[in-house]
C-alpha cells in the first residue's frame, strides 16, 4: 500500500508540475499578445474561467493523475485557443474596472494554496521516498549478508565435496583391497576343498575296497561252509587233489601278496601320518606367516596414514600462508579503497554543502517572494498592476525551485548512495579485519598444532622404524622358515608321488581283482538264473505231468466203471454185440488215449530230465567256480576238513546208491544232486540245522504214507482181481500208476510244505 500511495503521489506532482508548465506556456502567450494594453493580462489571470478550471484540476487531483500527458496536437493546439478567450475576457473585464479586484485576490489565495498543497505533498514523497530508501537499504545490507552467507555454504559445500570424492577414493581403495583378498581367500578355500575332495576320494575308495575285501572273506568264509556242509564234497574231492598244487601256489601268491599289501598299508598309514603333521606344521607356519603379513600391512597402512596427515597438514599450512598472504594484499587493497572512499566522501559533502547552500538561497528567494506575495496581497489592487511584471519572475522563481528541488533530490540520492558505499565498505572492512584477525589466530594455532604434530610424527616415525626393522628381521625369518618348508613340501610331494604310483598301482591291481570277481558274479548270477529258469521250467513240467497223471486216472476210473457196467446192461444177444462193440471202441479209444498220454508223460520226463542234466552240469560248473574261489583263502581248513567227510563218505555214497536206485526208473541212472544244496547255500546255520530236522521228520512221515499207500494198493487190487475176468487189465493199470506215482514221494525235486513248520519251504 505504502508503495501505490507513492505513486499516487508521484503521479499528482507531475500532473501539477505538467499544468503549471502549460500555464507559463499561456501567460508567455498572454504577455506576448497583451502589450498593448496591460489590463488584459490582469482580466486574464483575473478570468473566472481559469479560477474554476484550477479549483477543477485541484478537487479533482485523482482523475488528472491517471490521464495521460498532454500530447504534442494538443500543447501545440492551446496557445492558439488562449489568444481568443483572452481577448474575450479582456473585453469583459475592461468594462468592469475595480469591480473585480475582489476575485482576483481570491484567484491569487487559490493559487499560494495550490502551490502550498504541492511543496506538502512533494515534502510527504520526499519523506516516503526516504523511508523506501531506507528499507531498500536494508534489504540491500540483508541481500549482501545473505550473499556471503552464500558463499560460505558454497564454500562449505566444495570442502564437503572434496572430502566426500576423498571418501569415495579411499573406499574404493578398500573395496580394490577387499576384493583381492576375496580373489586370494577364494583361491585358498577351492584348492583346500580340492585337497579335501582328494582325500575323501582317496579315503572313500580305501573303505570301498575294504568293505569289498570283507564281502569277499565273508563269502568266501559262507562258501566254505557251504563246501563243508554240502553233500558235494566226496565228488569234489578228486578235483581237491587235482587242484591242491594251484591252490597252493595260489595261497603263496596271496600270502604274498597279503604281506606286500600290508606292508605297503603300514607304509602308506606312516606316510599319511607323517603328512598330517607336516600339513598341520605347514599350517601353522601359514597362520604365522598370515599374521606377520597383517602386521607389516597395518604398519604399512599406519605409516601411509600418517605420513598422509603430515603432507595433508604441510598443504594446509602453505594454503593457510596462501591465505594470509592474499588476505593481506585483499586488506592492502581495501584500505585503498577506503581512502579514495573517504576522498569521495569528503568531495560528495563538500557538493552536499554547496547543494544545500544553493537550497538556502532557493528557499531565502522563496520566502522572499513568499513575502512579497503577502505584500502584494496587503497592498491589494496598487499591486496588481506591478503583478503582471511579477508574474514571469514568480515563474521563473517556481521552475527554479522546481529545478533546484529535483537537484537537492539528485544531490540527496547521491549522498545516500555514497552513504550506502561508505558503510558497505566499512562493513567489508571491519569483516575483513575480523577474517585476518580469525586468519592470524588459527594461523598460529595451526602452527602450534604443526609443530606438536612434528614432533609426535618424528617419534612415531623413529617408532616405526624401529618395528620395521623388527617386523623385517622377522620377515626374513618367516621367508627362510618357508624355503625350509618348501624343501621340505618338495620332498613330501616327491615321496607322496610315489605313494600316489604304489597306491595307482595298488589301485589298478585292485581294479583288475575287482573286474575278475565282477566277472565271475556275473557268470554267477547268469548261472543263477538260468538255474532259475530251469527251475521255473521243471514245476511247469511237473504241473503239466500231475494234470497229465490226473487225466490218467480219470480215464483208467471211467474204464472200470464201464467194464463194471458191461454185464449188467446186456439182456438180448443183439444190444450185447452192439454192445460189446461200442465198449470195445470206447476202451481202444480210451487206450489209446492212455497210451498217448503215457507217451506225452514219458516225453515230458525225458525232457525234465533232460532240463535236470543240464540243470546239474550248470551246478558242477558253478560249484566248480565256487570251489576255485574257496580255495583261494582256506586252503589250511579244507586241508584240516579232508579226512571228516571220507569218514562219512561211504554213508552218504550208499545214500547216493539209494537215491539213485529210486531215479533209475525215470532218468537212466543220471547221477545229479539235490537241488536243496542251492537253497542251503544262502540259509544261516540255525536255519538249516532247523530244516535238516524238519527234513528228517518229514522223510519218516513220508515212508509211513507210502507203506499205507502200498497197502491200500494191494487190498484194491484184490478186490478188482475178484471181481470178474474181464478186468484183468486193471490190475495192470493201476500198478503201472503206482510204479509211475511212487518215486515221487522220494523225488528230491518235488516241494512240500511241512504242516508244524511256519512259512519254511521244504525241499527233498
């Protein structure tokens, strides 16, 4: 609002100052045109018209303030107006004489008061002039503060910035560092787990062939037993004594073999040993060394941080002489400038002086003419006539005022402007004194700060120089304890490479044993299975002659029924032949059939006992590749074990007779044995000695079945034989069946299920 109310007023002085100018353009034009007669110019400035057009423009100050200025067209276009309303008012005023004096010094109060009203309100711009001045002053001072505030922040700001890029430097450095030592750690940890996954094979491929050397003594030690307790040892004792030569040779070679392999274990446990400890010492001499080298590193970072402090320190005191010395020239420099400052101080206030004198006089002149008008206004109409000469001079005496007001403005203006420059320079002075004097103190604080600083980085450097050679002399230590060591890794690696041969060597031995017994598993468990097949093979053939057998028997039934049936169902000659004949084409038919039969049973056995001679030449090979593999380990036990079974020989030898007498009727006396011997090979022994008891009681169960089967037999056979002629081949089938069924109870085999036995399977 203070700002709008200046301008309000600035607009109304210039729209006064305007009219007043237009009005000494007119009264120049009224005295040039009114010459000839002087009371025109009094009936002019007498003019009612321009009293009211005055009094208008004084009311109505607002309006005239915002019309714009009056343009060329117009000013131009006044003068030539005046002239004629000039005329006409002197017309109207020459016949009216002294009835209008009273009006003209009314016109005349109307005027001072204008001129009053004006020099008020320029006073009141002037004042609030000032005080903008003033506060424009001050907002210039803040600005200044603010600016140099400013530039301490940016100051600030570069020092920050210039430590937050050192920052960044020396984390980088770091993180190039940790990541070195990352790329180094990695490298360690994978050439330790190499190491690791090295022995752990090593160690792995140790206790595989171990657990291998078990299963083979194990197996070796259950087919000794199975040798033992088998019923093959009498027909495998003419290969015993062909084989006992190799088997000993054999042992020999095992034996041998046995002492190197343990010798080179024992060698192999010292070597493993030995390099343990030679790892842990290496260990230990790494985590020395390990140590060492982290102390020279944090010796070495101390040193470069404090060798980098003392240069950082030796920068700051030159920037600091750089500083002052630069401060000085800048004092120099401002003391200068405050002499010519003062030197333009002293001119601006001898111009003030001078201005202000020039102002009194102005102001004496306008109080003079001031007086003079209060004269003329006591002397009245006398001085009217004398007004008309005075009236240019009071023009006159206005502009100059006017003139001499904007100069003592422009003078002022001037004075405050150098006023403002004065106190900005001693502001500028007294903050540089304060900056030199804030400069000269941390001057000789950092000086005292240096040379304390000095004297603490000699004694540290005396003391680091000191640990240096401390850490040197145990750096050389360190780099001879570590040539030892690697001497002495040479010869632990020359001596673990030839450990690494024996071992591969070891190993490949090991690798060809582990093939030759993979290989004979192999050809175990294909013989194995072709055993099983065979097995499969002969229950399917034995179903097979069951339900061939059983067919048999129905047919040899129906036939006796139908030989019983004959007599009773013939009453007439006739139906008896037709009889006779449907009977005896029935029975060569039903004969036929039973022969046909009986040949497919007789093929069916000839070729289960083929599958069975083939069966047994598969058991002697594989017992022949069990007995080579027996013989391998326990050649001392077979030799302790060889005379026990020739005592028992001639029992089982007529056990052998025995059994071989009852399979004579199938398989043209076919020596084989038992398949039982298979299943005993894979049973503990109290399991089998469990089910040789089992077999026992079964075995005499059996006799007392077929003693009670032969003897129903016979009391059938007597009843058939009683009952007529014509069924005298019945007899003859039925003993043919039970010559045919008989060896079955005794057939080793056939499977039975023992009734007092739980889930073990039986095999004769």
């Amino acid at each position: 609002m203070a700002e709008d109310d200046r301008a309000v007023k600035a607009a109304r002085a210039k729209a006064l100052l305007k009219k007043r100018q237009q009005q000494k353009k007119n009264e120049a034009i009224a005295s040039s045109s009114g010459t000839h007669s002087p009371g025109a110019s009094i009936s002019r400035v007498s003019t009612p018209a321009l009293a009211t057009q005055e009094t208008s423009a004084v009311s109505n100050d607002t309006p005239l303030l915002s019309s714009p200025p009056p343009s060329q067209g117009e000013a131009s276009a006044s003068p030539v107006i005046a002239p004629h309303s000039e005329n006409g008012h002197i017309k109207a005023l020459s016949g009216g004489g002294t009835m209008n004096s009273a009006p003209r010094t009314e016109d005349y109060s109307r005027v001072l008061q204008d001129q009053r009203q004006t020099i008020a309100l320029l006073v009141s711009e002037k004042t609030a002039l000032t005080e903008a001045l003033e506060r424009l002053e001050g907002i210039d001072s803040k600005l200044h503060d603010s600016q140099a505030e400013l530039q301490d922040r940016l100051r600030e700001l570069e020092v920050l910035k210039r430590d937050v890029s050192r920052q960044e430097e020396e984390g980088e450095t770091f993180l190039r560092q940790t990541r070195e030592l990352e790329a180094q750690n990695s490298k360690l940890s994978s050439n330790l787990r190499e190491q690791e996954r090295e022995l752990h094979s090593a160690r792995t491929e140790a206790e595989g062939l171990r657990t291998q050397l078990k299963d083979n003594e194990r197996r070796i030690r259950e087919l000794q037993e199975q040798i033992q307790n088998d019923d093959r040892v009498d027909i495998l004792e003419s290969k015993l004594r062909n084989t006992q030569d190799r088997a000993e040779e054999v042992a020999i070679q095992l034996s041998k073999m046995k002492q190197t392999y343990e010798k080179l274990r024992a060698d192999y446990e010292g070597l493993q040993q030995e390099y343990q400890q030679k790892s842990s010492v290496e260990e230990d001499l790494k985590r020395q060394v390990a140590s060492l080298d982290s102390d020279l590193r944090s010796s070495e970072q101390s040193l470069a941080k404090i060798s980098s402090e003392r240069d950082g320190l030796v920068a700051t005191n030159a920037a600091t002489v750089a500083e002052l010395e630069k401060s000085r020239v800048s004092i120099d420099g401002l003391n200068d400038d405050l002499s010519e400052a003062n030197a333009n101080v002293a001119a601006l206030a001898r111009q003030l002086e001078t201005s202000q004198a020039e102002c009194r006089q102005a102001l004496r002149r306008a109080e003079d003419a001031e007086a003079a008008q209060r004269n003329l206004q006591e002397e009245g109409t006398g001085l009217m006539r004398s007004l008309d000469e005075m009236r240019p001079k009071i023009v006159e005496l206005s502009s100059a005022k006017l003139a001499l007001m904007e100069q003592l403005e422009q003078v002022t203006a001037a004075f405050r402007q150098k006023d403002n420059t004065i106190s900005e320079l001693e502001a500028q002075l007294e903050s540089t004194r304060v900056s030199l004097d804030e400069a000269r103190r941390e001057y000789e604080k950092r000086g005292k700060e240096l040379e304390k600083e000095k004297i603490t980085a000699e004694t540290g450097q005396a003391d680091l120089q000191k640990a240096y050679n401390e850490v040197q002399a145990r750096f050389d230590d360190t780099i001879a304890a570590t040539r030892e060591m690697e001497a002495d890794r040479a010869k632990q690696r020359q001596m673990a490479a030839r450990l690494q041969e024996e071992v591969d060597r070891l190993r490949s031995i090991g690798q060809v044993r582990q093939e030759e017994i993979d290989l004979l598993r192999s050809q175990m468990d294909e013989r194995e299975q072709a055993g099983d097949d065979e097995r499969r093979l002969l229950e399917e053939l034995q179903q097979e002659i069951e339900g061939l057998r059983t067919d048999v028997a129905n047919k040899e039934e129906e036939i006796s029924r139908l030989h019983q049936a004959g007599p009773s169902t013939s009453p007439l000659p006739s139906s008896k032949s037709l009889d006779d004949e449907v009977k005896g084409a029935i029975t060569q038919q039903l004969e036929l059939e039973v022969s046909n039969t009986k040949s497919t049973i007789r093929s069916l056995e000839s070729s289960l006992y083929d599958a069975e001679a083939k069966y047994l030449s598969l058991q002697k090979h594989v017992a022949s590749m069990e007995d080579e593999l027996a013989h391998l380990r326990t050649l001392a036990k077979r030799q302790r074990s060889v005379h026990a079974p020739r005592s028992s020989a001639s029992v089982r030898h007529s056990d052998e007779l025995r059994r071989s007498s009852f399979a004579s009727q199938r398989s043209n006396n076919l020596s084989r044995l038992p398949p039982s011997a298979i299943i005993d090979e894979g049973l503990p022994p109290a399991t089998r000695h469990r089910r040789h008891i089992s077999l026992a009681m079964l075995q005499a169960r059996m006799y007392s079945e077929a003693e009670a089967a032969s003897s129903h037999a016979a009391t059938k056979s007597s009843k058939t034989a009683a009952s007529g002629p014509g069924h005298s081949h019945t007899p003859s089938v039925d003993s043919s069946v039970l010559s045919l069924r008989w060896p079955q109870f005794l057939d080793e085999s056939h499977v039975f299920w023992c009734a007092t036995c739980k889930g073990d399977l039986i095999v004769l």
